[in-house]
C-alpha cells in the first residue's frame, strides 16, 4: 500500500462508436449494430469496458493515493488525524470555517484551496462595498435630478403666472 501510485493502472478512453459525429456525445455506449465493427471486437476498432481494467480492491476510491474522512461540518473535524475531504454541499461559509479549523490542527485538504478561497471571499466583499456605493451615488443623482424637474415646474408655474395677469 506504500507505493499505490506505481500499482494504479491507467484506463483507456472509452469512446462511442459513432462519436466522430456532432450530435453524438463522446460518453460510452455499448455498439449494437449487426455490421458494427467495435461490437464484434475487431482489432484497432477501439476498445471495449471489461471487468479486466478495474483497480486493485485497496486502491479504489482514494483521491490522490490518499485516505481520507468525509466532512460536512467543523463538529466532524475533532477526532481526525486523516487528510480531510470536505463535502460538496457544505456552502462557501462553512467551507472557510473547517478551512481555518484545519489549519489549526494542521489537517491537509484534499479538495478544497484554502488562499483560492480566501481570495474569493475578498473579492464578494469588495464588490459588495463597490455595489453599496455605486447604489449611493444614484440614489444622490435622482435626488438631483428630482430637484432639478421641481425647479423647472416652479419656472414654469410663474411664467404661466406672469402671463395670466399681463392678459
């Protein structure tokens, strides 16, 4: 189990027969055609899944050659001495939280970059801000504009005014 990477065996792309064309994905399905080439198992037709190109029991499931524990929140980070993989339906708020915890107690992340998630969090925070303010100056610039037609309504007003007692 020491030297896991050099026992892991490197699957060949399964393609679909036909995926050369456009609509047709390129995700595996199995051939079916009475003249199909690749379902009668013809050389250089390419290859086919079968129970041959699976792992070793021991290595399957481990991401990076490593075990890990599954978290979904920073109770579950305690008694933990293992890499740490943090769930995908735990939110960026609690993400950051287990970060700094595991951090901490000195605990490697598999999944997650902490620094790419600090940076993301900086970002929110000053688009946030440049959001608050850019709604401020509008705000200030309809409170103008308002008092501009107000003012132009009162000289229109008067001028009517002057007109009416001139008549």
């Amino acid at each position: 189990m020491d030297n896991k990477k050099s026992k892991m065996k490197k699957k060949p792309k399964f393609k679909r027969q036909n995926s050369l064309l456009s609509k047709l994905k390129e995700s595996w399905r199995k051939p079916k055609g009475i003249h199909s080439k690749l379902r009668l198992k013809k050389r250089g037709k390419g290859k086919r899944p079968k129970i041959g190109y699976g792992n070793n029991k021991k290595l399957k499931g481990l991401i990076k050659n490593q075990n890990y524990v599954h978290i979904n929140n920073i109770k579950e980070l305690e008694n933990v001495k293992q890499p740490v993989l943090i769930s995908s339906k735990t939110g960026l708020k609690k993400k950051l939280e287990i970060a700094k915890k595991a951090e901490e107690l000195k605990l490697k992340i598999i999944n997650v970059d902490v620094k790419k998630l600090l940076k993301k969090l900086e970002n929110r925070k000053e688009k946030k801000t440049e959001e608050k303010i850019s709604k401020e100056k509008t705000k200030e610039e309809k409170k103008k504009d308002e008092t501009k037609e107000e003012k132009e309504k009162k000289l229109k007003e008067e001028k009517k005014k002057v007109l009416e007692k001139g008549l």
